[in-house]
C-alpha cells in the first residue's frame, strides 16, 4: 500500500495519516485529538487571518509601524510529534495553545509594551499561561526575550498565542537556530562564549535605538516649543527645526505680495529642497532665515516684478518667495553669477540650464532699486 494513502480507523473515524505521522507511536486519545485538529483545520485558518488582519489594521490605526507580522497555524506533522513526546499532557484539543501562533515584530524595545497594550484590548488574554520571557536575566537570554501571550476570541473554543518581540531579537533567534547554540549539542567554550558576546552587543544595540529615538523625540519637542516661541536665534537649521519653521508659513506674506501683480494662485509645493541652499549660503539659524525675510523682502518682490509683472501668469508656486529671496541674498552679498547657479544646482541638479538662468537673472537684477541700495 501507498504510504500517502495509508489509513488507521479508531472509534469509528478515518484518519489520513501523512508519511511522517504514520511512524509516529501514538496511542487513540493522541490520534483523537489529531482528528480534532483536522476536524478544525480550516477554522483555524478562517481565525489566523481574522486575527493578523485585526492586529495589522489597529497597529496601522494607532500609527505604531512594525517590521512584521507573522502568522501560522501548526502542521500535521509537528502536532503529531509534539504529541508523541509529551500527548499525556493534553486531555484535548483545547489544552494546546500553540497550533495558532502569530508574531509581532517592532524596530523598538518600546514599542513591544505599545503592540501589547493593542493585543490586550483586542483579546482576552490569559495571564496565568502567558509570558514575559523579557524577564529572564541569564546571559545567554537575547534572542528568547519576547513577550508570550496567550490569547482568545469569543465563538471559537481554541487559545492561541501571540509573541511579541524586536527585530534584533528576531534576528538573533533564527541565527541562534541555525547554528544550534540552543540544540542541546555540545559545542565549544570557544563559540559559546563569542555567540554570548554577540547577544550582548545586539541587546546593547536594541537599547541603543530605543534610547536615540526618545532623546530625539524630545529634541523635536523642544525644537517645536522653541519656534512656537519665537527664540528662532536659539534653533540651529536642520531637518526637524526647519520642518517645523515651514508650520508657520513665513514666506506667505511675501508670495501673497509677489501674487497680487497678477490676482495669481498660489500652488503650494515642498519648500524643503531650500534647507540645503539656506545652509549652503551661510545661514546658521532659523532666526538668520527669520532675518533674511525680514531685510531682503524688498529685494526679492523686485526681482518678481521683473519677472512675472508683464506677464498674464496666473498660478505662481509658493517657492518663488524663498527662491528670490535666496536670489536677492546671494547678488547683495557678492555672490554673482557662479551663486546663483549654485543656488539652481541644488535645486534641481547641475545642469547647463542654471548657467544661463543665473546669467540672465545677474543681467535682469544690476538695475534694480535693492542693488543700488546703500547698506
């Protein structure tokens, strides 16, 4: 006979036993309990995705991102196993909590405490059989640091268990998996002692990020707190403090000046591409951008005029005030033609284009009013 065909009738009921489990020695309250979970193979599939999507769709809601969530239900073969080396325990199928298991995976230490508040109020949990394995102290304990919870919805009759865990953690469990440290196979002192100076550099590393993100959290804060106050002189520029200027929308009067020539619309667009030509040209602070509006307004409403006051243009892009303002900048401050051109390089890539711009912008500006203005 076929052993992908083999067959074992106990109690009135057919088992399809695969080629591993038909080896395996298990006695008719096991195999009950087999046919138990065949019985209800395709309710724990139906649960698996209900609960993945569940717990995707609150951690996306809740803005908390995560490397992954992971999901599976047990195979016939590893139940079986698992029942032939230790089936006394179980007096059902019920009393199994792994043959449903999901795992999350977060970039943070932290954020495992936030994904187990979510599960917490998405599910009952059982507490006296769920684990937090963040607690164990030895070692050699890295990569089995996660948090085990056991888990249950209401109309279906099984537990399931979820993990939670970082994804260094995660990192360090499948290598550790690989290699055997955990087999219970003898290996050298050798490798054992460098695979637990690994653990303990990944465990520093996991501290590390979680340690970076809450001080940089806080630097925004106080960054924001600062520009709502008005102590720009006190911010240095860079990526945050500037993302936070632009909330205050400091170019606004002026493109609403530069717009009126023409009644024009004003299209909103990315000012961020600036923060590199506002560092490029000096400018330490938000306050010297604060200062640059302030004194060269004048300056950059002129060289508009003269470029859009005789047309009929009537949409203007809200760049065009830090870009003449940057324009007026550079001319005033001696940095001419090969200014300028640095100036559009930034921008938009070297190109032949922004000789020529900055060429005819040098020529259109020698005459106007802010250039021929002392101090």
């Amino acid at each position: 006979m076929c052993e992908t065909n083999k067959k074992n009738i106990f109690a009135d009921r057919t088992i399809i036993l695969t080629p591993m489990s038909a080896n395996r020695h298990l006695d008719p309250h096991c195999r009950a309990i087999l046919q138990e979970y065949e019985d209800n193979l395709p309710r724990f599939r139906e649960v698996e995705a209900q609960v993945r999507d569940t717990l995707r769709r609150t951690l996306q809601d809740a803005g908390l991102a995560v490397a992954a969530i992971e999901s599976r239900v047990k195979g016939y073969d590893s139940l079986a196993g698992k029942l032939e080396l230790k089936g006394h325990k179980y007096k059902s199928l019920a009393n199994l909590t792994d043959i449903l298991g999901l795992r999350v995976i977060t970039f943070y230490i932290d954020d495992v405490d936030k994904v187990a508040s979510a599960v917490e109020r998405l599910f009952t949990i059982d507490w006296e059989n769920s684990v937090d394995k963040r607690k164990i102290h030895e070692i050699d304990s890295f990569g089995y640091l996660s948090l085990h919870y056991i888990c249950s919805i209401p109309d279906f009759p099984y537990r399931f268990e979820i993990q939670m865990r970082t994804l260094l953690q995660h990192a360090w469990a499948n290598m550790d998996h690989d290699t055997g440290y955990k087999s219970g196979v003898e290996i050298p002192k050798r490798y054992l002692r460098n695979m637990s100076r690994l653990a303990g550099m990944l465990e520093l590393v996991d501290d590390e990020f979680s340690k970076i993100r809450i001080e940089l959290t806080d630097y925004r804060r106080r960054v924001q707190a600062l520009v709502r106050s008005g102590n720009l002189d006190e911010v240095p520029i860079d990526g945050d403090t500037f993302r936070s200027y632009m909330d205050l929308d400091p170019f606004a009067q002026l493109n609403k000046r530069i717009a009126s020539m023409n009644q024009a619309e004003i299209q909103d667009v990315s000012l961020m591409p600036y923060l590199s030509v506002f560092k490029s040209i000096g400018l330490k602070t938000l306050g010297d951008i604060d200062r640059m509006i302030k004194d060269f307004s004048e300056g950059a409403y002129q060289i508009a005029c003269y470029q859009i006051g005789l047309t009929d243009l009537d949409i203007i892009s809200s760049s065009i005030g830090p870009q003449d303002l940057c324009i007026a900048y550079i001319l005033k401050n001696g940095g001419g033609k090969a200014g300028i051109k640095h100036m559009f390089d930034l921008l938009n890539g070297e190109s032949g284009n922004n000789d020529m711009m900055a060429e005819m912008l040098l020529e259109q500006s020698k005459d106007l009013p802010f250039m021929n203005k002392q101090g």
